[in-house]
C-alpha cells in the first residue's frame, strides 16, 4: 500500500519555513511515498525555496506540489498535483513543461477519474471516501467504499482520501485503492 502526505496547507511568509520543511522532513522520513506539498499562499519564491528544502529530504520518495508545473521545475520536484476543475492547470499543459512528471489529479466523481485517466495523469486522489471533516463537524458527507471501487476500476491508480484513519486503510485497498492519502492522517491537527 502506497502513502501518500498532504501538508497543511497553512503555511504562511509569516511562519518560520525552517519549521515546515522540518515537519515534513520527519514524515517523509517515517516512510511515506509521496508528499504533496499543498501550500498555496506562498508566493512563488518561496514556495521554490520549501519545495527544495524537502526535496532535499525526500531520499526515494516523490515531492509533488499543487499546481505549480513552474514551481516543481525550479525546485526539481517529481512533479504536480492538479485540481479536476474546469479552466485549471491540464496534465498535457503539465507534461509540456515538465515531460517526464509525475501528475496526480483530485477527483471527485468516476466521471472526473475517467477524464483524468483519459488526460493521462498517473494517479487520482479520490475524495472524499468517508467524508470531509472540520473541527469535529463533517462538513461534506463521504461517498462510500462502493465509489472508491467504481472510481479504482477505471484504469488509474487511485488513492482514497478524505477520513481515512488507519482502521479504513484495509478496507481502502480491498477496494482496489493503491494506497491512502491524507493531511491529518500524517501531519495530525497541528501546524508546520
């Protein structure tokens, strides 16, 4: 089963990048596959600067960020992740900037795997499989293990997200996920 990290997310220029770098430094040493960094309200520069920080650290594991093909060129990172929205970033657009990247793409419905499979991405995160949780309340209900099923037979490798704790990892993969993602299920509740 293949793990796959989401940072926060929270990271601001005012926070301390050092920091951040470090934490996800520690979760990509406890073994992940993959890390995304996701942290949009960087400004360019420094999102460079992070992203070749833990880059640094990855050893055999794939740096993506989310986006950013610009980004993930400058840094030398494995690749991007994208949204499946209408008017985004493609992952054609992706592989003419980057010709070899790796490209994961956020979906939501089969229709949007099967699309993102078409477009040739390498993998989906599928999401959300048991539901999207904020401080407590579940604020956008999961789709179930049956989705998660329908989405992985398409053709693509698909990870599950969204809810999934360790006691959902088995369940994920008996449906034919090639592993899981997350932000709290790696990085807790906690701040970079």
């Amino acid at each position: 089963m293949l793990r796959y990290a989401i940072t926060e997310g929270r990271l601001s220029a005012s926070q301390e990048e050092e920091a951040a770098v470090a934490r996800w430094g520690a979760v990509l040493a406890e073994g992940v596959d993959f890390l995304l960094v996701r942290e949009k309200g960087l400004e360019a520069g420094a999102l460079v600067r992070v992203c070749r920080g833990v880059q640094g650290l990855a050893g055999g594991a794939r740096v993506l960020v989310s986006g950013r093909a610009d980004v993930a060129r400058a840094a030398g990172l494995a690749g991007v992740h994208l949204s499946a929205a209408a008017g985004e970033l493609t992952v054609g657009q992706v592989r003419v900037v980057m010709p070899g990247a790796y490209v994961s793409v956020a979906c939501h419905t089969v229709g949007e795997v099967e699309r993102a499979y078409g477009e040739g991405a390498d993998a989906v995160l599928f999401a959300p499989v048991f539901g999207k949780w904020v401080d407590g309340r579940e604020v956008v209900r999961g789709v179930g293990l049956q989705a998660l099923a329908e989405a992985c037979r398409v053709g693509v490798g698909v990870f599950a997200l969204g809810g999934v704790t360790a006691a959902h990892e088995a369940a994920c993969v008996a449906a034919g996920a090639v592993g899981i993602a997350g932000i709290r299920t790696f990085f807790g509740d906690g701040m970079p």
